[in-house]
C-alpha cells in the first residue's frame, strides 16, 4: 500500500512539470530577419514571454494558416517566401525559420 501511495505522489508531483513542457513548445513562426529568429528563439529560450510577444508582432509571425514556398535551406536555417494569398508574387516576401518547423 505504501508502493501505491508513493507511486500516486509522484505522479501527481510530476504532473505539473509535464504539462509545463508541453506547454513551452514554440509554435511554428516565421521572421523578417535570421537576426530576428535568433532572438526569437533565444527569448523563448529564456521564458521571456514579453520579449516574444514583442518580438512576434514586430519581426516574427506564425506560420499557421500561411502560403509558403522553401526557397533555401541551410544549416537548420530555412529561407521561405510567404504570400499573402496563394500564388500572389507581388506582395510575397521573404522570411526565415527553422527547418524543423516545416517539418524537414
């Protein structure tokens, strides 16, 4: 009975650090700049949610939802370009982000 008790305190203790990993992975995003990534990935490196936050409405942008074409990938580092709509040339532009976010 102690075993089960004990097993039960653990999960319980555990419970919360799992649920806060969860939560702090960073959702796919896209940046004006690979300076602008760099720095966005080192405040979420840091928990520093208002850095982000700033970071994410001035230089960085998630990428769910968005119309990309890879155009360059090198060292873990992907150049892509967004439009605004599907095949819209004119007002594309170019972002960077990790290669992991697209999935490759």
């Amino acid at each position: 009975m102690r075993s089960l008790t004990a097993a039960l305190a653990t999960a319980t203790l555990a419970l919360p650090f799992l649920a806060w990993s969860a939560s702090a992975k960073m959702e796919p995003i896209a940046c004006t700049s690979r300076s602008a990534l760099y720095k966005m990935l080192n405040a979420a490196n840091r928990h520093d949610r208002l850095e982000m936050t700033q970071k994410e409405g001035a230089a960085c942008q998630p990428l769910r939802g968005t119309h990309y074409e890879l155009v360059e990938a090198k060292n873990g580092v992907s150049e892509i370009r967004i439009f605004p709509r599907e095949g819209d040339w004119t007002d594309s532009r170019i972002a960077y982000t990790l290669d992991e976010m697209l999935g490759q």
